[in-house]
C-alpha cells in the first residue's frame, strides 16, 4: 500500500541505484528515513550502461528515480542530491522540518544544512579518494593531516549543537542524509586498514564530529544495504584498478 | 517601509556584498527579484579583509548578509547560492514558484532547477577562469569548443521549453538568479574582447541558450549595479595579477 504524498495520491517510485555506490546510497536513506515504498532496480557499474538505462539517464550514473505522485506523473529525475531533496521536498518530515519548524524558521534551517553540506564536500571530502589512492606513507600522513583539519575547521564548529543530529534534532536531517554514505565509509575503511588507522585516531581527538558520526552510523536507514565486507572488498578493488591504470 | 516577510514581521538586511563579484551578485540579483529593502556594506576585494569582516564571515568572502525578520534575529548567513535560497524560501515568489505552483510540483521546479544550476556549474563554468587566463590561441581554441560544446549537451536541452525563462516561466527563477552573472559576463566579456570572439560566435549558434542569455541579461536586476566597463577593467587587473603571479 502506497503512502499518501501531500494527501493527494499515491507515490510509484523505482529506484536505479547500486547498493555500493555512496551517491546513490543518499537517496536510499532517504527513502528509508520517509518509509516510501519503491521499486529497486540494480544497475551494474562493472559494465558499460545498457543503451534502457542510458535512455533514463543520458550520464549513466546512480540514482535515478522515476516518480508519479501528487500530481507529477512519471517523471524522471537523477543526480543525488537532487533526487534526495526532492523526495524529502514532497514528504515534509524530520528531514527538512525538524520540530516541525515553519516559515523564516524553516529556510533558516535548509540554509545551514546547505552550508553544512557544501563545506562537507567543497573542503573535506576532496581527499576521499586520493586518500583511498595514495601509496606512500608520506602522502597518507599528510592526506589524513588535511583531512582532519578540515573536519576539524570546518565541520566541528557546526556541530556544537548537535543532539545528537544537526541542529539539535533528535532524528536524522538533510545534513546527515547527504554525507552519511561518506562518515560511514570514513569510519568502516580506516577500521578495516583500507583507510590509515591514523585518520580513525585523528577522527576521535574531535569531540562533536566523533560523537555525531557514531550516532550517524548506527542508524538503520544508514546501515540497510550496507553489506561491509561487500563494499570494502569491491572499494579495494575498484581501488586497484585505479591504480593500475594511473601506471 | 520594509516588506513583510511570511506576514510576520518587517525584515532588516545588511548585505555585504561588492558589485565587482559574480557570486555576490547573485544575492543582489535576489534581492532585486524580490524588492526587499536592505543596508548595502562594500567589502573591499583587494586589500588584506580586516577583523570586524572576518568575525562576520571567517573565509572572508562576499557575499554574506545579517538577516533579521519572520522570527529569525540577527542571523548571519554566508555563501551565494545558501544566502539566495534562504532569501528566496522565506519570501515564496516566482523565483521558486512561477505560477503558484504548490506541493509536489513546486518540488519538482525545484530539482529541476537545482538540476540545471549543478549541471551549469560543473559540466560548464569550470572553463570560466581558465578562458581568461589562456594564453596561446590553440589552447583558448580548445577552451571555446569545449565551452560551447558543453553548453550545448548539457544546457540546451534544458532550456527548450523556456519561454523566455526556465521552465517557461515568464519571470526570472532560481535557474537564472543562480547563473545569470556569468552567461552575462560569457556575453559582455566575449563582445570587449577579454573573452575570445570566437565563444560569441559559438554561443548565437545554440538557439535556445543565446535567445535565454540575451533575455536574462536585459533583466533590471542583472543590470542593477553592473557597471560594465569598470567590471571588465577590473577583471583585466586581475587576471594580468594571476597571470604574473603564474609565472
């Protein structure tokens, strides 16, 4: 049985994603987080896009979603963040209205989750992948180094609040469901030595950030579809071939 | 008089801002569109930025405003695209809902425009800087094709039902606040010869980007404060500055 959108009809959602992909696993948690009911659809990333595939998304790329509900019939839309705000745009929820704030409250709350996200990805997780790439000890030390100051500068600061989610919310918000995938991989790979273990030490020495992240992890629509030693095992992988081609 | 925000309350404004930066203007642009009243403060872009700035906003960028209104005191917002949304949501308008279009519609406007603003940004205006500050003609070459032919694979499709603006919105929306200050500078630039001709010639040869750009332009509030020529005197400084400092 389908939940009501905006009490005007019934939402019919399929869902292209790749349970390892971190992009799209932010729209997974989103529909998880507003219970929406959907239709998954794996697209295998190992292999060229089929011609189906590319005629819904011209970029080839995970997620996508088409949507009907509440008035908007069959619509196709795709990159991450869009897809993710969209589904939380036409369920209002604890998403995007924490409390149930409204008005100047509201906007005031989407502009510091933008804020919190694009410093998130402009000034920290630029060294995601070259830190997963990197090869000497030398270059990991200063990737970790860069990585926590970042976090540390700008990421802890906007965390003072938080209880145990941004802002003070008591449950998940658009911050942590656009960098969840990414705190998770942080945590998980530099336990299992795919990311240096210094970086899970220097994550620690950082009160707010360490304390959120834990309770960002532990939450199920971050956990579901996260098979670890799957994704660990296809990140080392992909990781190495990479790398061999940089060569 | 200042315009009520939400019919809650009166909204005080200071916007620091300088008129000579792209990314600032798009909250002036915004602030425009929606006639608010506001406090307009200089930040002087080539001197060192002094301590009463830098406690406003601590990566000492423009644009960053002191907002307060609808139940929100004195709050501080920093970051164009975040500080144009925040004011485009706490005053619902047609930059965010041409036609009064409501629920999952709006929703939908919405992505599509946060859609067409990523791709601009990411499949086209990362050739903006460099442009400038190419030096041999075969790599301005390369420069210009690659400009128009990004534009017309990502942008043109997405302008096709604009009539004259996004979405076939007869008003300016977020898709033009967002991008308007470098499709005017891609224009005012090419014809004064800080761009190549050539990207002129390239761009009247996309019917549905030049019949949009030459539209947005003629916008009072992409015309608001651009004074043309001193903007193209001071983007020559700069640019002669980092070509120096480059070698």
């Amino acid at each position: 049985m389908a939940a009501a959108v905006n009490g005007t009809s019934s939402p019919s959602i399929t869902f292209y994603t790749n349970r390892g992909c971190p992009w799209a696993q932010r729209a997974q948690i989103t529909l998880k987080e507003l219970k929406l009911p959907y239709e998954e659809v794996t697209i295998d990333l190992n292999t060229p896009r089929e011609d189906w595939y590319l005629k819904i998304n011209p970029r080839g790329l995970v997620p996508s979603i088409n949507f009907t509900g509440g008035g908007v019939h069959d619509e196709i839309l795709t990159e991450s963040a869009v897809v993710s705000q969209f589904l939380a745009d036409v369920n209002p929820s604890h998403l995007t209205q924490p409390d149930h704030i409204k008005g100047a409250q509201a906007a005031l709350f989407r502009a510091r989750v933008a804020f919190f996200v694009d410093s998130f990805f402009s000034k920290v997780n630029t060294g995601f992948y070259p830190l997963l790439k990197a090869e000497s000890q030398e270059e990991k030390d200063k990737l970790v180094h860069d990585t926590v100051e970042a976090i540390k500068k700008e990421i802890e600061p906007l965390l003072k609040d938080a209880n145990p989610f941004f802002g003070g919310s008591s449950k998940l918000t658009m911050a942590e469901v656009l960098t969840a995938p990414f705190v998770q991989r942080y945590l998980s790979f530099s336990q299992a030595g795919l990311l240096p273990e210094s970086l899970k030490q220097g994550l620690e020495s950082l009160p707010n950030f360490s304390k959120w992240a834990n309770e960002v992890v532990k939450q199920d629509s971050v956990q579901f579809g996260f098979d670890e030693q799957k994704i660990i095992e296809g990140m080392r992988n992909r990781i190495a071939k990479l790398k061999a081609q940089a060569k």
